[in-house]
C-alpha cells in the first residue's frame, strides 16, 4: 500500500498514491527509548510545540492560520508503543486540485516546519512561561488518572506486576518526573529527538510520491542518524505477588487480572490469539461478557484484552466489592472452556468479522491507513490486509484452545471501595 523510501539513514518517507481520499494526510514521527523521564520530558514537549512557536506565539495565531487553510487540522501528541515512544507531528488538509488556490499544501508544510523547528525560545530555551504552562498540564492530566479508578488500577497493576518494564511506564510519565522536568531537560530531550530519533514520515492522498518526496526534503531536510537495532521483547518476570487487595474511596470494585503468553505480534500465532481474545472477553458476543455479565448479572462491565507488544492479556471487571472470589472463579471458568475447545461457530464467526471489519474500518481513513501500518512495520511482510484477513479467516477452534492453553495468571489486583463511600 504505501512506497518506502529512504531520504537519510534512519529517516524514511512512506507515500500512499490514491484517490481514496480528497484529502491529504501527512505523519512525522520521531521514534526514541521509552523511559519514564524521556516520557514525561516529550509529553511536555508535545504540548509546548503543539500550542506556541517563534512564527505564531499563541494558541489563537497559530488555529487561525490553520482555519485560513481551509480549516486544516494540526495537532502533536506523544505515546508509547512497546519498548519505544514516538512523537507525532500529524496534518490534514484539502487536496489543492479540489481549490481554486493553488499552493495551499505549500503553506500546511511551512506551518509544519514552524511548529518542529521554530520553536518559541528565550535566552536559548522554551519561553518560560509557556514551560511552566505545559508542564502544569501535563501534571494535571496525570493526576487525574486518579478520578478515573479504572485506569488508575490497570496502571496500578501494572506498576505492582512489572516494575520498571515498559509495559508500567504510563506514556506521560510519572507524576514524580513531570514536577523534576527543568526547561533545559526538556530542550535537551527536544534537540535529541530531532538529532538521533528515527524518523517515519507518512503521507497519504492523490500525490505524485516525487514531489512529495522532494518538499519532504526542503521543508524537513534531516540529516542521517545511527539508529540502533530493533529491541528484543524484554523477558516478563513473575511478579512478586501474585494477589494484591487495595482500597479507594469508591463504591464499585476493580477487578483486573494480567495474564502472560509467549506470543507477541511479531509470532505466527499472533491472529490466533486475537481471535482468542475476541472470543473470550474481547465483544459483546464474547464468553466473558455473555456468562459473567448477561447470564450472573454480577458485573457492570467486563472484558479481556491483548497487549500485544508485551505478550499480556488483561480481564477488566467492575464488580460489587463482595464478589471478588467468585468473579474471577468464573473468568477462570471461562478460560477453561476455552481450553477445552467448547467454543461455538457463533463466537468464531462473529469474532473473525468483528476483526475484519474493525480492520477494513481503519483502511476506510488515511489516519487509520497511516497507523495500521506504522502498528504492523515489525510484522514479517508488513500491512498486507488481504494476508491479515485470510489469517483470521484460517483460524480453527484447535488453534483457539491451544492458544489459550499458552496463557498463565500471573497476578490478580482488586480495588475494594471502603465501606460508605461514593464512586468518583
């Protein structure tokens, strides 16, 4: 789907010629080392480069600029994606052969370059007032992880289970190196992006792949980098408790269950076990949600999912705080059946079109285009949906329960409400 092309060593131009869209999409993606100070340094970073720059200091110059452009959308966000972080500068903007106005995707890449390269500095770092502006914000969106007890205990478990593996690094950071960030640290860390990050530019629409590559070039003319191998998978140590009771002042119970396999998304098995997941707690159709929430009525939501990068699998549940033990005899319960390969046509078949189509939905946006293939680039043969769905399509309920024969319950972590509580 997309010709690759290498501009510089480490920095590689992916182009998708078609007339799929009247828009055109366009993705600069800066890949480094994830750790919680590099995560905490670049969501900073994100946020200072997404709303001031030397050539529009504020918010307000810089979406008027952009509303100028037919309303073109911008915005810079970071996350994380297995052992890595990545930066991402995206935009979209109409096609000029749909305008009157010729030379409209000229002025989105000029703005593009005054976002990353023209930052609004002082005395040689980021204006201070803005530092101190982003980085409250940043912290301030961490914090309210807090308000949200469902992802607080998925992290919490995380932490708990892996510390210090990738898999427990929030793709913000930490709280605690947030408050240590200085505006020399951030710069530091912005200088090093630019410098030794690989670089993954994703262009999508009707274009000519040559002149793309050519203002590609002028407009963001980086220069080679050594960029090190692909990191192997880091080993999943089992945890040093295997149960883990908590309290919070809520009223509803978080109960969340981590799960180890050897396979990732870089195995063969790897559509086995998302078929495995949809199949077990991944839809609505799903064992999990069918037998724990429909038929025992015990559960305001629950449902599975797969951490591929890690090899991970995580049951979510909400539940009353007194049913703990039974909740997660009957998850057991339904992960044996699986095993046991008592699973319906029904559940196969639905799962595999749920897969197909969440697959051929992301294929009907550019984004979706751009992060299918930037998500399956470590994949033998990369994005090749045909490939992809004949996997899915190839899978049997053998393959199925032996799959699921592959997982082990590492821990289990439960948020217990204290007794007169509100849920927040």
């Amino acid at each position: 789907m997309f010709q690759t092309r290498k501009l510089a060593a480490g920095v590689q131009l992916h182009v998708h010629q078609t007339a799929q869209f009247k828009t055109i999409n366009l993705s600069i993606r800066f890949k480094g080392k994830l750790t919680e100070q590099k995560a905490a340094a670049r969501s900073v970073l994100a946020n200072i480069l997404q709303h001031s720059n030397a050539k529009y200091p504020s918010q307000m110059a810089f979406r008027i600029a952009l509303d100028d452009l037919y309303g073109t959308s911008m915005y810079i966000d970071s996350a994380k994606r297995g052992n890595g972080h990545v930066m991402n500068l995206h935009a979209e903007t109409v096609n000029d052969q749909y305008l009157s106005e010729q030379g409209v995707l000229d002025q989105v890449f000029a703005i593009m370059q005054a976002a990353l390269l023209e930052p609004n500095l002082e005395q040689g770092l980021f204006k201070e007032t803005i530092f101190n502006r982003e980085k409250n914000n940043v912290k301030q969106r961490l914090e309210s992880l807090i308000d949200d007890k469902t992802r607080y205990a998925q992290h919490r478990m995380l932490e708990l289970a892996l510390p210090g593996h990738p898999a427990s690094i929030p793709s913000n950071g930490t709280i605690e190196e947030v408050e240590n960030l200085t505006n020399q640290l951030v710069m530091d860390e912005y200088r090093s992006m630019l410098e030794e990050n690989e670089v993954e530019i994703y262009i999508v629409g009707d274009v000519d792949p040559e002149e793309m590559a050519a203002k590609v070039q002028q407009y963001f003319p980086f220069e080679g980098r050594e960029i090190p191998g692909k990191m192997p998978a880091l080993v999943l140590t089992k945890p040093a408790q295997s149960h883990v009771l908590e309290t919070a002042e809520m009223k509803q119970g978080k109960l969340h269950m981590a799960f180890y396999t050897p396979v990732t998304f870089r195995d063969a098995q790897f559509p086995v076990m998302q078929v495995m997941n949809g199949v077990l707690g991944g839809y609505a159709h799903s064992k999990l949600f069918t037998n724990i929430r429909e038929k025992e009525s015990m559960a305001y939501y629950v449902s599975s999912s797969y951490a591929s990068h890690f090899g991970l699998m995580f049951v979510l549940a909400g539940i009353d705080q007194e049913m703990e033990q039974k909740a997660v005899k009957l998850v057991l319960e339904q992960l044996d059946s699986v095993k046991a390969g008592d699973i319906s046509d029904t559940e196969m078949m639905q799962t595999k079109a749920l897969l197909i189509n969440s697959l051929k939905e992301s294929l009907d946006s550019a984004r979706g285009q751009i992060e299918l293939d930037d998500q399956y680039t470590e994949m033998a043969g990369g994005l090749e949906p045909e490939r992809l769905i004949e996997n899915w399509q190839n899978v049997t309920k053998e393959d199925v329960s032996e799959a699921a024969k592959l997982l082990s319950l590492e821990m289990t972590y439960f948020l217990s409400g204290k007794e007169g509580s509100d849920d927040e």
